[in-house]
C-alpha cells in the first residue's frame, strides 16, 4: 500500500499523513515542492510529518501559517506532534498525553 501526506500550502514545513506512515518514502499531495518525503519513525493517521529538519524554536508552518513552535530539534521525516511542538494557541497544548490528548496537568480522583 502507497504511503500518502498532504501539504496543504507550499510553505508549510509539515504534511498530514493521509495514510499510517511507516519507514519509507511517503509521496505527497496537494501543493507540495517535492513528490516525496522519506518517514524515518511511524506516524499515525492524521498527524504530521516533517518536511525538512525543524530545528527547536522554530515555528511549525501548516496552512501556511505558523501553528506551534518546535521544543527541540525535529529531523525530517520525524512525527510532529505534542512530544516535539507547543501550540501558539492552546497553552495547555504543554500539558496533554501524547496518546491520548488527555491531561496531564489535572487530577481526577
């Protein structure tokens, strides 16, 4: 089965995995500048891949606006998600579980 991401605007630094990514090239739809990607980890279903290395600080570019910055370094090919990013418009984007998006930040007894 072909592995598929779609860029949304030719100068977003991630895709969105249109199909469950594995090691491997990825081709890729939409405005993309090149036909492929090579995913170097798994990556879900709708979640992001990178483009290109990101590195920590920098903005994390999808619809052609920035969407969150990088809290470390992300290699190309890499999962972007809550592990690797920080939203720009939830605060609490810090806070929730990787997996499962609950949070982290509250106790529930």
């Amino acid at each position: 089965m072909e592995m598929t991401a779609f860029q949304i605007h030719p100068e977003d630094n991630v895709a969105t995995a249109l199909t469950p990514l594995h090691p491997g090239d990825v081709m890729l739809r939409g405005d993309a500048k090149t036909p492929s990607v090579r995913a170097v980890e798994e990556i879900p279903l709708g979640h992001k891949i990178a483009l290109r290395g990101i590195t920590q600080g920098e903005k994390i570019i999808k619809y052609g606006v920035p969407i969150g910055c990088a809290t470390g370094d992300i290699p190309a090919g890499s999962w972007v998600h809550l592990h690797v990013m920080k939203s720009l418009y939830d605060e609490r984007s810090s806070h929730l579980d990787v997996n499962t998006g609950a949070p982290k930040d509250t106790r529930y007894e």
